[in-house]
C-alpha cells in the first residue's frame, strides 16, 4: 500500500493554489471547510506549515458571529462552480467579512478534532503550539456560534437548515423536508448550473432537487443567514446526528486542548454535558438500533439506517450495547460482500450504489469510523475497513466516491465523481502512516 503514498501527496501539491487546497480541479475550485480539515491530515507529512496554512486560510472566511462558512471563495475571477459568491451575497449579513468572500451556511464542525490530531504528532513544536493558541479562540468562537443561533430550544443539538451544511448533500435521509418545498415558476432567480457539464449526470443531483437548494439559500439570504426566523420557517430544520456527533468529538479535543493550555474551557463543558444526553435520547433508534437524525420541523425521528449514524462511535457517544449493534451492522456489510461503508441502508428501495450520498464509499467517512471502530476495540473491523479503503483506492483512483457493491464493483476500472480528489489523498496517506 505504500505505493499509494505519492500519488496521494501528489495530489495535494497539485490541489494546493499557495495558501489553501482545493477538494478536485473543475468540479470544487475553492476552500471547503470540512475538506480542509481532512486535507490537513495529509499535509502534514510532507510540510506541518501548509497543514497550518490550509486552516489559517480557511478562519480567515470567519464571520463576526462565529460563522465558519462552508465555501471560501478566495477568487472573485474564477466562475465555473454554481453558486458563487455573487449568488450567496453573504455580506447581507454585516458580519461577513469583505474579502474573502464566503458562503452564508456552514459544515461539520471537524477541526478541533484535527487540531488534536496535528498537535498530537508533535505536541511540544513551538510553531504547532504557537498555532494552537491562535486559532484556539476562533474554533471555539465557531462552536459558540452552532450552540447560540443554531439552537433555539438549548438542547445542545445544532440544527441545519440546508442539507449542504451536512456535508451529505443529496441523502435520502433529506428527501421528505426537500418535499415539503414546493418551487413554483417564478419563486427563484435564474441560475445555471454547472456541476453537470463537468460531472456524469447520472452521478448528480436531479434538477429538482437542485431548484430546492436554490430555494433554502434563498431563504438563508432572507434572514442574513442568521436570523431567528430561519428556525420559524425553513420546511427543512434538521438536527443532524452525525454533525452533532462531530461538534460533540471536537468539544472534546478542544477542552482537552485548552486544558493544556490554560484557557477557560467552562462554556466547552457546559455545551458538552448537555449535548451528549440529549443526542442519546433524541437520536438513538431503538428499532433500528442505530442513530438517526431528528426532523425539527416535522417532530420526529428520520428512521433510516445511514452512515451518519455510525460516525457517533468516533464521538464515544454509543454505550457498549448500542456500540456493538452498530459494529454488528458493519460486520454484516462486510459479510455480504459490500465495502465498508456504504453511505445509505443498502436494503432500503432508496439505496443507489452510484448515486453520491444515496450509497456509494466516501474515504473520509471511513476514516472517521475506522478510528471510532478502533476506540472501542473492535479491531477487525477496523482492519477491514481501512483494508476496504486502501483497497478500492488502489483499484479504482482517487475518486471522490465509491462503488459499494464488490459485485459491481468488479466490473469497474474507475470510482465516481471527482478524479485526484484531495481528502481521498489525505485519508489515504493518513490511514498508511497511523494505522
Ligand atoms: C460535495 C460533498 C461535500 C463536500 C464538497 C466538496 O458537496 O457533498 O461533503 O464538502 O462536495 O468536496
């Protein structure tokens, strides 16, 4: 497998534009923000300073509320991807900085667990700690911000109100609160996309679905994307497991981090505490015997079984019963010949295999499980995981998704989406060095 190390770091060189790393050529040409805290995992073996860079570039789209933005545009002259920054308008909000211009929704709140796992490797360098204590105060800012307009009924749950901010773009789990809006001629401005020229349509969202994105940002703009009345309107109002699990895995690093290094970490603590009793009894299926998100807006559970809700196990969330259904579900995936792990319920009429977040492999994802699978000792699957991974990288490329199906997947000589795609790199060079 150590062959795979230089093309991945070549990879991340190509992708690099000094000063930030783009997730793939064409498809993604700017800074995304849970990509970036993945990217920084691989950087850091061949240069700690652009793994400080990547995330230094990546505050700097920080809005004065705690925002941090799911795309940074750091060039106003680049016009292939839809929406742009012309379209976001995110200076509607007065907080949002001038340059670089940004996206108004957010993403997984990934990088105070990044920022442990970077100091981890090197925990006395004087430029890491140096580092640490900088952006230190900005990631909590950022946590601050989930926990204060994202939270309405202090619950310790953050809601999303754009099935971007999930990072899972097009899952099944969304497609009963994408239903609920109803796009009627003339309701949007016109707008082209351009994902579709590049990308295989069968391997994109539907047009649809996509005028239905258009119409949550749209009402994220209404509100200067941080209004109170978004959480009053918005048909789509989710309390995301896996986001929430994430936000609750970087809580921890970061009182652990600030502990070390001084800093009041009193609020950290409060939000953590609340958060975690709350995700166990709004979150938990019993049916399912897994986690599931939790619909705000129709006030219910999303009863599928979906990726999301394995990644809690990272988090330490899951008590040992609730671990072991949710190492049972893997290690049945894998005897019946699927690669670990498929993004959606493979026996739900709602799975495609080929189709982004309704089925396919995501490395990132896996990387998250594999270290989740480790923590709580069940080291075999975790082996097959991260053999699962190294493997169908190998064959396939470093696409931005997989086939999930081995069946299927023998027939192919190629993964889905983006080609040379940089958190693809960066777990694989992750998963290589730090087994
Ligand atoms: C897609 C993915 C999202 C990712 C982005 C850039 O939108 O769904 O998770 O951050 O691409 O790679």
């Amino acid at each position: 497998m150590e062959k795979l190390l230089a093309p991945a770091h070549r990879i991340l060189e190509q992708n690099w534009k000094g000063g930030f790393t783009i997730p793939t050529s064409k498809l993604y040409p700017f800074q995304w923000n849970w990509d970036s805290g993945f990217i920084t995992l691989g950087h850091y073996y061949n240069d700690p300073k652009r793994a400080i860079q990547e995330l230094t570039s990546l505050f700097s789209g920080q809005w004065e509320n705690g925002l941090l933005p799911h795309i940074i545009f750091h060039s106003e002259t680049e016009k292939t991807y839809f929406p742009n920054y012309d379209f976001w308008k995110a200076n509607v909000n007065a907080g949002a900085p001038i340059r670089p211009k940004t996206s108004g929704i957010t993403q997984p709140a990934v990088h105070g667990f990044i920022l442990e796992n970077l100091l981890h490797r090197n925990p006395d360098d004087a430029e890491m700690i140096a580092f640490v204590k900088y952006i230190f105060p900005k990631m909590v800012h950022y946590h601050r911000f989930l926990y204060t307009y994202r939270d309405p009924f202090k619950e310790g749950l953050m809601f999303i109100f754009h099935p971007w901010e999930s990072g899972r773009d097009n899952s099944p789990l969304w497609d009963e609160s994408m239903n609920r809006i109803n796009v009627k001629a003339g309701d949007l401005p016109a707008y082209q996309r351009r994902d579709t020229s590049i990308a295989d349509p069968s391997e994109r969202p539907t047009s649809a679905q996509y005028d239905r994105y258009v119409y949550l940002l749209m009402l994220g703009q209404k509100y200067k994307y941080d209004g109170a009345e978004i959480a009053k309107e918005s048909p789509f109002l989710i309390q995301d497991d896996m986001m929430n699990a994430i936000l609750i895995r970087s809580n921890q690093s970061l009182i652990r981090i600030g502990k070390r290094f001084g800093f009041d970490v009193a609020e950290l603590e409060e939000w953590q505490s609340q958060s975690i009793k709350s995700f166990n009894a709004k979150c938990w299926n019993e049916k399912l015997q897994t986690y599931v998100v939790y619909d705000l807006r129709g006030e219910k559970q999303v009863e599928h079984r979906e990726i999301g809700g394995i990644v809690p196990l990272f988090a330490g969330i899951p008590n040992e019963k609730q671990a072991a259904a949710l190492h049972g579900y893997l290690a049945d995936l894998h005897k019946r010949n699927f690669y670990l792990c498929p993004s959606f319920d493979v026996d739900s009429s709602l799975f495609d295999s080929k189709r982004y977040w309704r089925g396919p492999i995501w490395p990132h994802m896996n990387w998250m499980i594999y270290h989740g699978l480790k923590e709580y000792g069940f080291h075999d699957t975790a082996t097959i995981l991260r053999s699962d991974t190294l493997e169908i990288v190998e064959k396939f490329g470093f696409f931005e998704y997989f086939e999930s199906q081995k069946a299927i997947a023998a027939n192919l000589t190629k993964g889905f989406g983006g080609d040379n795609f940089s958190w693809t790199a960066s777990s694989v060079i992750d998963l290589i060095h730090n087994p």
